[in-house]
C-alpha cells in the first residue's frame, strides 16, 4: 500500500490518529483535563521544548480541540482551553490511563473519584441502548464501502 497522508484516509482511527498520534499531544491533553491552561505551565509540566508545544498547541487549535483565550493583553499572552470537540476526548485518554494502569505500572498514579457518589470509578464502555457493557467479542463491525 502506497503512503498516504492518515488525514486523508476514509478512516475514523487513522484521521483521529493524524491528530493525536504523537506522544507530546495525548500529554498535552492529559494536562489540559488536570486544569493546565498556560503555555508556560505546560512547559514546565511536561519539560518540553518550546517549538514542539507551540506546534502541538497550535495544531490543536486548528482542529478545534482549544481554543485560545486572551488572559493579558500586554505583553499578549493566551490560554488554551478544551472545547467540547476537546471534552469529547476525555473517554479517550481514560482509556489509554486504564490500559496503562493494567500493563504498565504496578501501583496506577491517579484514582478517578466519582463526584456523586464519592466512589472509586471504573470507567467502562457501554451500549448505549441497553447499558450493558461491551468489549470487543460484544461488538460487529459494519464497514462502510470503501472504508479503509
């Protein structure tokens, strides 16, 4: 198969992919949903380099995962918060964070809190007709013509 860009691909995985696939962005957005909002704060966050959080950021603003908020006007200085587009994205790093809780480290670094109940959450995907859970033996695929 030739390269082609993964934007361009008739593919919901490879196009989100061609937005989130790198390690700095999924970072970025884990930072985002503890409440970081400043470049500077990201920063120092994650120790990385100025250029690379400038294109990740300004990526994301392009596809609408933030938006950029004037908080100082001299010296111009913004903040960067989650859009819906972005909120919808949550679901996705609990994910990866539970995947990671189970084959990656021995003792998780974060428990999730549910603020109703003030339980300890287990997130799971679930039907959204029936409320049963669902994994990958509980679900088809129907793939669209042309699907990739």
């Amino acid at each position: 198969m030739k390269h082609r860009a993964l934007d361009e691909v008739y593919c919901s995985v490879a196009r989100t992919w061609s937005v989130l696939g790198d390690r700095w962005t999924m970072l970025i957005l884990r930072e985002a949903f503890r409440g970081t909002s400043r470049f500077d704060a990201f920063q120092a966050r994650l120790d990385v380099g100025r250029t690379l959080l400038s294109d990740r950021l300004a990526r994301l603003v392009e596809e609408g995962v933030f938006e950029r908020a004037l908080y100082r006007s001299k010296p111009e200085r913004y903040e960067y918060r989650l859009t819906q587009k972005g909120l919808d994205l949550y679901p996705v790093l609990l994910s990866l964070m539970e995947w990671g809780d189970r084959y990656k480290v021995d003792d998780p670094p974060v428990r999730l809190i549910h603020k109703a109940c003030g339980e300890e959450a287990e997130p799971q995907l679930v039907c959204r007709h029936c409320s049963e859970p669902v994994g990958y033996f509980d679900l088809r695929a129907e793939y669209a013509p042309g699907a990739w």
